[in-house]
C-alpha cells in the first residue's frame, strides 16, 4: 500500500478479509480533527467552528466486525467568537456541565460507493439518535483515516434555542480521524 492511498470498497474488504486491518486501533487526536458548520443570519452567514479535545479508538475482528467510539469534550468548541461559544456550552445549547461529551459509538461498517458506510448512534446532551453516513477511507503501514461529512439535525437532541430564529437546525459535522495500531 502506498502512503494514504484511497482505498475502494473492495480494497477496504481485501485488508479486512486478509486480517492487515484487524486489532485494536486508537485516535491520533493531534493529527484528527471534528469541525462543524452551520448557517446563521437566517441562513445568511455560515458558522464554522472546531471541537479542540477530540479522542476514539475502535477494534476491527478477524470477521470483519468494527466497532469503536469517537468522543469530544463539548466544553472544547470553538467559533472564534468568545459569546457565541459561551452560549453553545451554556445550558440553552450543550450544556456541558451536565453534558461533558459527545460521544459517536460505531457499531458496524460495510462497503460503500466510495469507501464505507459508518452505522452507529450519536449521543448529544443526553440523547442518543442513530446516525448512519459515508466515510472515504485511506490507509498507510499502520495507520487508517477516516474522512466524512455528517448532516445533523440538532433539534434531533433538544439543541432548538435560537434567539430571533436565526440559527439554523441542519448542521454538518466533517470528520477527518486518524487511527493508529495500539
């Protein structure tokens, strides 16, 4: 394999069927990344920002079975504007004190067009909703990244205050994570 090659889902398959990708795998948080964007202004104006604290590790059988969990602090969410994040942490939104994590539980993977698609359950302030969403998959010697754009309705896990209206409830949530072997 060459250095991040983009794999195919039958080539994705190979690795598993030949056992390259099985075992237990953790997230290089300094080298992944969980952004999210939105639109505000009434749809005006889009609102990126970045989850700073992000961590996972995930487990690959010799059938083929995958599972792992991604989770980020809520607490580590940044827009670069010091209100809008005070507010996202707040208990109108968040509410990380009571809500520390967002946690992403994998509960199976299977080929997809263009890589794979990742099934699991989304846990939000206490909430959990299945999300399932299609992942670009690319691998290295010991090393295996996951890219993906997840579409997220945040009134799915009671995230509906918005002052004005302005806010809008369709989010997408991109992924790029990098796992390594342990």
């Amino acid at each position: 394999m060459t250095p991040q090659e983009q794999l195919t889902a039958s080539a994705l398959q190979a690795l598993i069927k030949d056992g390259t990708l099985t075992g237990s795998w953790t997230l290089d948080p300094a080298r992944s990344e969980v952004r999210l964007e939105s639109r505000h202004t009434w749809g005006l104006r889009p609102v990126h920002g970045v989850f700073r604290q992000v961590t996972g590790n995930g487990t690959v059988t010799a059938a083929g079975q995958v599972t792992g969990t991604l989770t980020v602090a809520a607490g580590s969410v940044d827009t670069k504007n010091k209100r809008r994040d005070t507010d996202l942490r707040s208990a109108k939104l968040f509410d990380v004190a009571s809500h520390p994590d967002i946690t992403y539980t994998v509960n199976g993977m299977q080929p997809a067009s263009e890589g794979i698609q990742v099934t699991g359950s989304l846990t939000v302030r206490g909430r959990t909703r299945p999300v399932s969403f299609d992942a670009k998959v690319s691998a290295a010697a010991g090393e295996v990244q996951l890219d993906a754009e997840v579409p997220v309705n945040r009134a799915d896990f009671g995230l509906v205050y918005s002052p004005l209206r302005m806010a809008s409830l369709h989010n997408t949530i991109t992924v790029h994570a990098v796992f390594t072997r342990e």
